[in-house]
C-alpha cells in the first residue's frame, strides 16, 4: 500500500529543522544550569558541545542528533559560548 504524506517538503522542513534566527536559538538553545551540571561531568570540550548539540536539539525540534545532518553553525557557536569554550572556527 503507498504512503502518503500529510506534510510537504516544506512544512516537513518549518516543522523538523533547528531554526537559525537570533531570536530562536536563544528561546531554543539556551542552557540551563541543571544541562550545564551534566555537560560539565563529560571529558573534553569536544564531548561537552556534542552533549550540549544532543540536548538543545532535544528540546528543539524533539529528536537529538541524526545520522547524516549536521547542527548549524550558529546554534553551535552559540553552545560553545555558553559553555566558555568561544567560538568554533
């Protein structure tokens, strides 16, 4: 039986992928300090801002990481700064 889809490409993509714009990176990524506690048990700035990446894009758009997608850069930069590591080049 064929599928169908509810949603198009493009609501699919408003809907599911992090959003850039100033204003929602910082309602969306912002750290608590409960994350900041838990970020901070884990070895290496690297692991840090993989943890941090999982949790913020837990809260937005509901699902962490995925194979084969990237975390845009400003919603990571903004992480990095959050978490005292500067900026990524």
């Amino acid at each position: 039986m064929a599928r169908r889809n509810l949603l198009t490409r493009d609501e699919r993509e408003r809907l599911f992928l992090p959003r850039t714009d100033h204003f929602s990176i910082i309602r969306n990524y912002t750290l608590a300090s409960e994350d900041l506690d838990i970020i901070g048990k884990r070895r290496g700035a690297v692991n840090r801002l993989g943890i941090a990446a999982h949790l913020a894009l837990l809260r937005h758009p509901g699902f962490g990481l995925r194979v084969n997608s990237d975390v845009p850069e400003a919603v990571l930069n903004y992480l990095a700064v959050q978490l005292g590591s500067g900026l990524i080049d």
